[in-house]
C-alpha cells in the first residue's frame, strides 16, 4: 500500500537535521530518539496538534509512551504503548530499522517495540490525524499506532471485526482495565466486562443492534470518520449511527471516542482554538446509567465487589462503600470494599450467635445478582429472622411479599429512586471493627 506521504516530501524532510525535524516536523529518521524526562523532544504533526513522546506518570519518575492533542490545555492522551510498564526515567524510544519503534529503559532492556521493522524501516511520521506512521524508503506502511487500539478513537480511525478497544485500570493507572468495546463476529458493536486475570469477555452491557441472520446484513466496520461521526458500517454499505444528533464541524473542533475506566464510552468534542481553559463537550454516553445496565452474573460491575453505584450528572459512574464497609484500596474508589467487622461464620472460636449480629437499613441499594435464595409469599420480620439465623447470609431486600437473600461478595450494586424495595445489611453489633495488621518486628524494619 503507498504511504500518503509523497515520497518528494520525505526526502525534502531529510534536508533539515534530525533535531530539528523531530521536533517541528513529526517525521522521524531510523536513529532519531527521544528521551523521557527530555520535555523539550516531542515528534509534532506538521498543524502541531498531535505530539509523539513522553508523558510523565502522576508526578512520578515513570514515563508513558503516548500521542496526546498538544493544543489544548489539558493535552489529552488518545494513544499509549505501554501502560502495564511503565518507563523509568532517561528511558529513550528509537526508531530502528530493524524493530521500528523501540522503547528501551536507561540499562537497554526493551520495554516495548512496534515491530515489523524487518530491516526495513526509514521514517516515521506523526499525522495530523493522531497516527503515527512507520514506513520503508518507497513510502510503502510497515507499522500505525491506529492499529494498535488502546481506549481511544480518532476521527479517520476504522475499527474491524475482531478489533478491541481496552478501558485503563483507573484514571492514572494505563494497565488494562476491566471494559471493552468490541466488533465481535456476530457483527455487534458492543460493550462488555471482563475478567482480568485472563481476559475472558463477560455478558454484553451495550450492543450497537447490527447484528443480522444475513451477513450481508450484519455490521463489519466501527467507523469514525474525518467529519466526527461514528457509526457501524455493515456489509451493504448501509451504517447504524452511534453518534445521535448534529455534529459540530470537525474544521472548527477536535473530536474522540473514548472507552473510561468506569466503563462508559463517550464521545466528545472539543474546539480547536479556545481561548480558555474549556472542557471537551459530550456529544453522546453509551450506556445512559452505567449502574443499572450492568447485571452480569459473573463479574463485580462498575464499583468492585461490595460496591455502591450512582450516576453523576455527566451519566458516569460515582462510588461508594456501604455502612461499615470500607474501600480495598483506599486510593481507588472503583476498585471494590471489604467489611470493617468480623462477619458470621461457622466457627466455636469467636462468637456467631444471632444476637451478635444487627441489620441495618440500607436506603435504595441493592445488589441484583447476589441473590442465593428467595421466600415468598414472606413477611418482612420473618426475612430478617432467616438472615440473622442464616451463617451466609450478609443482605437481605424485602419488597412486595418477598425475601431475598445475598451474601459476599456482593456484585453489581447499585443506588437510586429506581431501586425499590427494603434492603438490610447484616453486621456485627457494637463499635467492634477487624483489628489491623500486626506491627512489623524492629529486627525486620530495616530489611
């Protein structure tokens, strides 16, 4: 395929020195390197709103290979290579021949490569469309970071069957996170969670409905084009809008896709020359409440296990613990919470008696798919009877004449005037909470 480059550009790039091209120009020669740490090396698109490079980590010594709109004030990132690794300051990324694009640490070891370089890679380029591109001396591409999804699409950027767009770990954590938005082969577009560990996809929150008996009928393109519009593309060419309404034009405005770490994909806008510190503006959320569409019966749902869900004004998630229970990690409020009480076991050594344990209300909350047993027709006191004398049981829901029961971890919860319903946490009665870890031994401190 021909590089739409010309090629009687390439060689009047090779005129300037290297330095100065890299940093100007976006096109870089096999040998040309940047440095993390280095702020003042960036590869820029020839409009200068893309940047290739480095960006610092959360005001730490760790570096993350990304493109990112240069332009506007909050330089948001489209693009990364290595978010599971982090690179450590003084680490440089290199275009060679041989592997195309390397990312290695200050001691050598390589972190990343974008391959194939096969000997053959010339240049590279960063476009005014967000791709960086790696081709050989006749123009011809070996390698584009459009190929390599992350959590972001870009106007130009077509997403095939089989295609894979991964949520980060959390706001600043560029690890893998536990959403996707993929093309599966039935021809849906669709948003699911997943299973870290292996990534193995759950059950599908969200489908773009172009899936058909036909194949002929069926979607095999997500398609954002030059004008900011995104959509399926199926196979008679006909296409299944996923972005509603007008679109601002895209000369005037910079436009993104992104999947969040919450598990909401938006689509934005952005004007190109603000003169002040404005937002990107929502054209469209997929799903509308995140916190009700979620209801797999494998997986934690937006708020980890023992979560509380609620939709902020802007339709993303907002998270919660509930009533003595406290986060995992209490610098991720999405990652789940534990109790901060021993809970009912069938053990002699510590005390389990009924009259240990209370329930207290819990205000519009439920956990949908934690049910393990269901009474009905019941009363409310026998409900709360058969949890306080029930070892598994943690929560009870009271409504309409009948009991479920849950017990941890609970998945998938969620809060609003939509959830109806009386619902009960059992917990241990008294101030008592679980002690904490013991102290470290003097001897090992320094170890």
């Amino acid at each position: 395929m021909a590089f739409d480059l010309p090629c009687i550009l390439y060689f009047f790039f090779l005129l300037f020195p290297s330095s100065l091209v890299a940093q100007r120009n976006g096109n870089a020669t096999v040998g040309d390197s940047l440095t993390a740490g280095d702020e003042a090396t960036l590869w820029l698109s020839p409009a200068e709103d893309f940047a290739f490079g480095f960006r610092q980590l959360d005001k730490k010594d760790l570096y993350l290979l990304a493109i990112w709109y240069n332009k506007i004030p909050d330089k948001t990132i489209v693009w990364y290579a290595n978010g599971d690794r982090p690179a450590p300051k003084k680490s440089t990324v290199k275009l060679t021949a041989e592997l195309g694009v390397v990312l290695n640490n200050p001691q050598g070891g390589e972190i990343w490569k974008s391959g194939p370089g096969n000997g053959e890679a010339a240049y590279g380029f960063m476009n005014d469309t967000g791709n960086f591109l790696v081709a050989n001396a006749n123009g011809e591409k070996l390698w584009q970071s459009f190929e390599l999804l992350t959590d972001t699409l870009l106007p130009t950027q077509i997403m095939e069957k089989g295609g894979i767009l991964s949520s980060r770990l959390s706001e600043t954590n560029f690890s893998q996170g536990r959403f996707q938005f993929r093309l599966i082969p039935d021809g849906n577009a669709v948003l699911n969670t997943i299973n870290l560990p292996t990534g193995f996809p759950y059950e599908a929150y969200f489908w773009s409905k172009t899936v058909d008996s036909n194949s002929s009928n069926a979607g095999y393109q997500v398609v954002f084009n030059e004008s900011g519009y995104l959509y399926v593309l199926r196979a008679n060419n006909t296409r299944e809008a996923l972005t509603l309404g007008r679109v601002v034009p895209a000369t005037e405005n910079y436009h993104r896709a992104t999947l969040h770490f919450d598990g909401v994909f938006v689509l934005y806008s952005h004007p190109k020359n603000s003169p002040g510190n404005e937002n990107w503006s929502v054209v469209r959320t997929m799903p509308e409440n995140i916190c009700t569409v979620v209801r797999g019966l494998k997986g934690s749902g937006p708020c980890g296990y023992n979560g509380v869900c609620t939709i902020s004004t802007d339709k993303r998630a907002i998270c919660r613990c509930p009533q003595r229970f406290s986060l995992l990690d209490p610098d991720d409020p999405y990652g789940g919470c534990k109790p901060d009480f021993p809970t009912q076991v069938c053990a002699e050594e510590v005390p389990n008696a009924p009259e240990d344990y209370e329930l207290v209300p819990l205000t519009n909350i439920d956990w949908p798919e934690s049910d393990y047993e269901m009474y009905t027709p019941y009363n409310i006191e026998d409900c709360k009877k058969a949890c306080l004398q029930d070892f598994f049981c943690n929560v009870i829901v009271f409504g309409e004449g009948t009991c479920w029961k849950k017990r941890l971890p609970l998945s998938n919860g969620r809060q609003g005037e939509s959830v109806n319903g009386a619902s009960f946490m059992k917990v241990r009665k008294g101030n008592y909470t679980l002690p904490g870890p013991p102290p470290i031994p003097k001897k090992n401190r320094d170890s």
